[in-house]
C-alpha cells in the first residue's frame, strides 16, 4: 500500500464566507492484493460499494461508472460524498482495476466544491495511467 | 450462500435484546449481575471457579494473577491488565481487589466490542454476526476477528480509544485461545468461540500457551493494518488525509511500539546480555 498527498492548500476557500471552511488536501492511496480468479471485477466493485455503505457513516450520491485504464484494461469507478461535516465538502473516487489475481485500489480524495471538469480530467488521466502490476515499466501515477 | 473475497464485510445483523445467563447468575449466589460481566475472559475464569467472587462480586488482585498465569498470560501483560483494570474500575490502581459488577458501565466498557456478551447478557444475533465473519466457516482469524470489530465500530459509532481497546481484547483473545488453522494461520474455532461466548468454559482441548506483550502488540498492529487496507478503512484514512485530521495508529506505527518493547533491546543478533538463540525465542511471539 502506498499512500501520497497533494501539496497543502490554503485555510479559506472563499475569505468572504464568514462560516468554517475547513481545507481539504488532495490524497491518493494505492492499494494492491491478491484476491484470486474466481471474482469478476464486477462482483468485487459490488463488495466493495457493499462494505463501503455498511461503514462509511452519511455516505452520499453512491454510484458507479466503467473506469478505461490507458492500456486498454477495463476497470470500475466507485464514486461517494461524505457527509459534509466541519465544513469540509469531500468527494472519493475509489478506481478498481483486476490483472489476474491482484487487484489494485486507487483511493482518491478530493473537494468536492473546487473540483471542476479540468481538474477531475487531470484526476482521472492521473489514474488511468495505472499499470498493471506484472509489468516490466510498472509506475506509480502521479498527480 | 454468500461470496466473499478478501476481507471484505458480510452484511450486519440488528441488535437483540439480551438474555439473562443463568449458569453465571448462580455462580453469583443468584445475584442477576452476575450475568453483566462484559468480558468473555473473565466470565470463563468465573464460570470455570478459577474467580471465586464474594457475594458483593470482588475477586482479590492475587486470585486473579493466578488464573490469568492458568491462561499463560506472561507477568508483564497480567501486570498491566490488572493495573488498568483496578485503576479503571476501583479509581486505584493499588487496590487489591476487582469488583466483577463494575466492569459494565466502567471506562473499560467500550464501544464497538464484539458484542456477544454486552448489554448485560447473551446476545446470540451478535454471536451469529461474529461467526458470519469467518471465511472458512470452521475458525476465526485475526482478519476475521478485525473484519468483525470494523461492523461493530459501525453499528455502535465507537472511536479510536474503543478501537484499541476491542484491538488489545481480540488479539488477547486470539493469542490466549487461538491455534494454526487449515492454513497455517493463528484462529479460534467456531466451536471454541460459542464455548466461551455462550457457555463461558475454556475449549475443550485448551492448551495453556505463553501470552507476551510483544506478541499483542504485534497482533494489534496487524489487526490495525488489515483495517486501513479494506475499502471502508481506505475510505476512512483517504478523508483523514484530506482533512489533515489525527490519522488511526497504523502498521508502521504499532511496529514501533513493537521494536520500542522489544525484549531483547532491538538487538536481532543478540549482543551483551542475550544471544541469538534467545533473541529468536523472546521473538516467538511475533510470528503468531
């Protein structure tokens, strides 16, 4: 398991709003675990959306989506809000590819309210960029 | 019929009332509180007469030294068990007894606990959410044990100290109770789990085995890390991260502590005072 944070951001989103506003750090967290053959990705995304709202308390606006890896692999994006709290609007994309036994996790945690179409594209390049792990090249995305 | 892969959650079963445990209630002299005693441990030390209680539920301090080495619970582990207990419970840690009424509702009585024997009784729907935790259907793992707090810690809104308690209780349990499965790995039997859940008597085939506080410190920084590393513990540290708040103690960190209590002074080779071959048995307990 690796895990990475982006650069720290500023205290206030907008200095105008007089109300909390707690600053939300980009992370990502890559996970990769033998998981065997017998699962399909799909039944694994379903786990994990399974395990994923038996947990996370206030979970919002959970959904999936087909995830393309940038070597053709197919994988599946988990997407959720957590509850907003201190604060802190936060969106987690939780992308999940499988490379014969092992399956890789890729936790991404970002604000929800400066998240726009430019920088979830950069997001998703970042992740998409993703190899499989038996690979001779084998990187980790950078964001 | 259910498919899991790795270590991901069954789905939770609801609270249950309680019933009242009459074989416990008796070893009190009928007094109903005798059936609140939250810790399995303790109620199979009670329930096998190694704790004989007076009526006002005390056990002195040497009696329960004495049933815990029964247990192979090393002195250093039964001094800090019984110190916290009797700090927590009687408010000094230099009290020479422990009143067995007052573990329910004491500061040691935490959330998120396995649940069997909370709410003062036996609670079979927990008992079943716990056995439903097991991959193999035979034994319960410590991945299988952590997997089982995590729901816990869900359905009863616990935080980190209750985390490291119900951590510290099921690697204790787990190093107290446990033997190698099919697998090769450390586990607790369905059946030994039900005996002492439900019957509060040690397994039939127990062994007395040597329980370290490096080997439960290690046991809890494994149960640490196979949390962080399911979708709901990624999910959790990922929003930890985001919000720079205080992070859950991980793997990294409970080796540390492990390496700080090393018995044999972080020395892996041996050096002044130990040799190599001691330094392999202080260590035992680690591969466990």
């Amino acid at each position: 398991m690796l895990s990475l944070r982006g650069p720290a951001v500023g205290d206030l989103k907008d200095p105008r709003m007089l109300q909390k506003q707690s600053p939300v750090r980009p992370s990502l967290i890559v996970h990769r675990r033998v998981v065997g053959t017998e699962a399909s990705l799909d039944l694994l995304c379903g786990e994990v959306c399974a395990e994923l709202v038996n947990s996370v308390e206030g979970m919002q606006d959970l959904r999936t989506e087909a995830f393309p890896f940038e070597d053709g692999v197919k994988g599946s994006l988990v997407v959720f809000d957590f509850s907003v709290k201190h604060g802190a609007h936060v969106r987690q994309f939780q992308a999940l590819r499988l490379d014969g036994p092992v399956l890789t996790s890729l936790t991404l945690t970002v604000d929800a309210v400066t998240l726009n179409d430019k920088a979830k594209e950069n997001y998703f390049k970042a992740l998409a960029s993703t190899r499989a792990p038996s690979a001779t090249n084998a990187t980790i995305p950078t964001l | 019929m259910s498919i899991r892969i790795g270590n991901t959650m069954p789905r939770p079963i609801l609270n249950d009332a309680p019933q009242a445990r009459e074989h416990m209630v008796k070893k009190f002299g009928g007094d109903v509180r005798g059936s609140t005693v939250p810790c399995p441990v303790l109620s199979v030390l009670l329930n096998e007469n190694l704790l004989t209680p007076d009526k006002d539920g005390n056990v002195s301090v040497d009696q329960l030294k004495s049933a815990f080495t029964k247990l192979g619970i090393t002195p250093l582990v039964q001094h800090g068990l019984v110190k916290g207990g009797t700090s927590a419970i009687e408010g000094n840690s230099k009290s020479q007894t422990l009143n067995m009424f007052k573990l329910m509702g004491s500061s040691l009585d935490h959330k998120g606990s396995l649940g069997p024997l909370q709410d003062g009784g036996f609670n079979q729907k927990h008992l079943d959410q716990l056995l439903s935790c097991s991959k193999d259907g035979k034994t319960l793992t410590l991945e299988d044990l952590s997997t089982a707090q995590q729901m816990r810690m869900k359905q009863e809104g616990g935080g980190l100290r209750d985390r490291l308690i119900g951590q510290a209780e099921i690697a204790a349990l787990l190093l107290v109770f446990g033997k190698p499965n099919a697998d090769g790995k450390k586990a607790v039997k369905i059946e030994d789990v039900v005996s002492i859940f439900k019957d509060n008597k040690l397994p039939a085939d127990f062994a007395k085995q040597d329980v370290g506080a490096l080997g439960l410190v290690w046991n809890m920084g494994k149960m640490a890390f196979m949390q962080l590393t399911t979708a709901a513990g990624r999910a959790e540290a990922g929003l930890a991260k985001a919000l720079e708040s205080p992070q859950r103690l991980d793997a990294s960190a409970m080796k540390g502590l492990g390496a700080a209590m090393c018995p044999a002074g972080m020395r892996p080779k041996g050096g002044v005072g130990v040799n190599a071959q001691e330094v392999g048995k202080l260590h035992l307990a680690m591969q466990n």
